[in-house]
C-alpha cells in the first residue's frame, strides 16, 4: 500500500512551530532547504514510483514523497546510505525538507537499497534530474515582479546558486553519473577538474573569492570546463544519451555561446536574475 502526502497541502497546525526559531526557520526557508522543500519536493516521481505497489494492500510504504527526495538529497551531498538513513530518521532540517514530521523516522537499509535500486532499474532518477534541472532554469528566468506573492521567497533562496554555480551543480551531476558508470572515463579527466566538482552541492566554489575579477574568472573557469565535457563526451553515446549530459549541453547554450572555439558567458539569459552580492557566481 503506497502513502503519499502532497507537499503543496497545508497544515493546520506546523509541528515545526515547536522547534524552531524565527530566525532558524528564515535559515531554513532562505536556504537550499527553503528551495528544495517548496519548489523541488512537489517534482519527485511519485505516480511512478507508485506503480511498484498495491494502492490498498500490503503494509504502508514510507511516503514516496519524502524517499523520493532523499535519495535526490543523497546524490546532491554525496552521503554513504548510512549517512542518508541518519539524515532521513534523525536532523530536523532534513525532515523539514521532507515535509515529514520532526520526530524519528525509522527506515532500514534494506528499505533504502530497495528504493535505490527502483530508481535504477526504472530509470527513475533520469526523470528526477531532467525535470528538476528544467525547473531550475525555468525560476531563474522568471521575473520576480510577475510572481505571486507567496513564491517570490524562491528567488532569493535561487540567488544561492547563481549562473557560476547552475553551471557547476550541473557539471557535477553528470561527473558523478560518469564515476558510477565509467570510472576508467572519469579517471582520464584532468584531476584539478575532478576536483573542482567534488565537493558536496552546497560547498561548491566556497573557497573562491569575493572580488568581482575572481568571480568572473571562476565564471569564465567554469563555462569553459563545461565546453570541454561536452565536446569530449559528444561522440560518446553511452554518456551523450544520459539526461545529465542533455541538461549540461542546454545549460550551457543558454549561459554561454561559443566564436571560433572561443567560450563567451552571455551578458544577459533572458532574464532577471537576482543575485547575492556573497556568491562566487553572481554576475
């Protein structure tokens, strides 16, 4: 029997209320939290993970909603299942960016490797990252006077990662897909690029500077990191194909363009992008 509990429904009463501040529940919301909790929760595949279970017999599911996010989060912060299972029953940041409830949540190994291998084996994970790297895109091309009024929260948190770091998020999932499928392919790139896409989602270009010139050098880095991939893997069907690759190369068509083998990052993208004058990738 599946259990799913709609994000987007609201609460009569926030059981949060009773663990958070004011000024830890603005962190929360201004956050990648905020972001994720309020406009990637609602992506998750739900209806298709769904189809694997009974809608009436058997014993409850965990709500898909929730397992379908962690295993997103899981990706994004590269944690160890253990990790996972621990954030999933245990930090109340986390079950907040589950919409679950900020008590211990029990959850297994088993459970979580099954669920993983859902996800594989459905090609599940292909839709997730396809549908939330266009959602992305879409927000940050969105004029902030247009939105309603309780969404336009999300641009502010959408500052958080910038053109630079849009650019790097999605270069870093599409190395992590080529170290999981091809490790001998990842190996043979440059090591001061692998290592620049290491670290975790949130900790990516933390160490860069401030100054604008360093900003735009790092920007400059970076577009001209993701034209090497893309050109490199192109002829390479077993990575091309991937949804990760695709959402690379459009990324990238959308902030850069190329004269001459020459990378330029576009002055303007369509769009109003509010920046943070904090992020290594502000333009």
């Amino acid at each position: 029997m599946h259990k799913v509990v709609n994000p987007q429904q609201i609460r009569l009463f926030d059981s949060f209320d009773n663990i958070l501040t004011e000024k830890t529940r603005k962190r929360l919301l201004y956050g990648w939290q905020g972001v994720f909790r309020h406009v990637i929760l609602e992506l998750m595949p739900v209806e298709q993970i769904s189809e694997h279970f009974d809608p009436a017999m058997g014993r409850p599911t965990k709500e898909l909603y929730s397992i379908a996010g962690l295993l997103h989060i899981k990706e994004f912060m590269n944690w160890t299942k253990l990790e996972a299972l621990d954030a999933y029953s245990f930090h109340a940041d986390i079950q907040y960016v589950l919409n679950l409830e900020p008590v211990a949540h029990d959850i297994s190994m088993r459970t979580l490797e099954r669920y993983i291998n859902l996800f594989e084996e459905d090609e599940i994970a292909k839709t997730v990252m396809s549908k939330v790297t266009a959602t992305l895109v879409e927000l940050l091309d969105i004029k902030i006077d247009k939105q309603r009024l309780d969404s336009t929260h999300i641009f502010s948190d959408m500052a958080s990662f910038g053109r630079t770091r849009l650019m790097g998020v999605a270069m870093k999932r599409f190395l992590t897909q080529l170290k999981h499928h091809n490790v001998s392919d990842y190996e043979s790139l440059d090591v001061s690029l692998r290592q620049r896409y290491a670290p975790g989602v949130n900790q990516l270009f933390a160490d860069a500077k401030k100054d604008s010139e360093s900003r735009r050098l790092l920007r400059q880095q970076v577009a001209e990191d993701m034209y090497y991939l893309i050109k490199l893997f192109a002829d390479k069907p077993e990575h091309a194909h991937r949804d990760s690759y695709k959402a690379m190369e459009r990324i990238f068509y959308e902030q850069c363009e190329v004269h001459e083998d020459k990378v330029s990052v576009k002055e303007k993208t369509g769009g109003n992008v509010m920046q943070n004058p904090s992020d290594p990738g502000a333009t």
